[in-house]
C-alpha cells in the first residue's frame, strides 16, 4: 500500500521565486526553485513534510493534496 501524499505546489504567474525544502529551507539552502508560473508536484512519505519560503515579502501558492 501507499504511506504518503502527492502534493502539487503551483506559483501563479507574476509571483515571486518561491524555494522548496525540508523545515530549514532558505533562498540559499533549498531543494527546488519553483519559479513564478511553474508547478511542481512531488510524492511525500507519512510523516514528511514540504516547506517553501520567498527571498523577501510573501508569495500565495496553490496547493493540491492527494492521498491525505
């Protein structure tokens, strides 16, 4: 069976650079660069957690869980 979630991250376009990562996720220590009017979509294990942060002020994303 499955442990986990699929979640999909969409950055609307015009928006700010948003970085993606574990808890400790900076705009220098990240794991993807979702860039203003990119999606990306990634599989989490139980107990797994996704983080996002902007370089400066704030940036609204869309967000889709599936398996919750």
């Amino acid at each position: 069976g499955r442990d986990g979630q699929t979640v999909l991250v969409q950055n609307p376009s015009g928006g700010a650079t948003v970085y993606l990562g574990g808890a400790g996720v900076t705009n220098t220590d990240y794991g993807y660069v979702l860039e203003a009017g990119v999606a990306f979509a990634i599989d989490l294990q139980g107990g797994e957690s996704l983080y996002g942060v902007v370089a400066s002020s704030t940036q609204s994303v869309s967000v889709i869980r599936q398996g919750v």
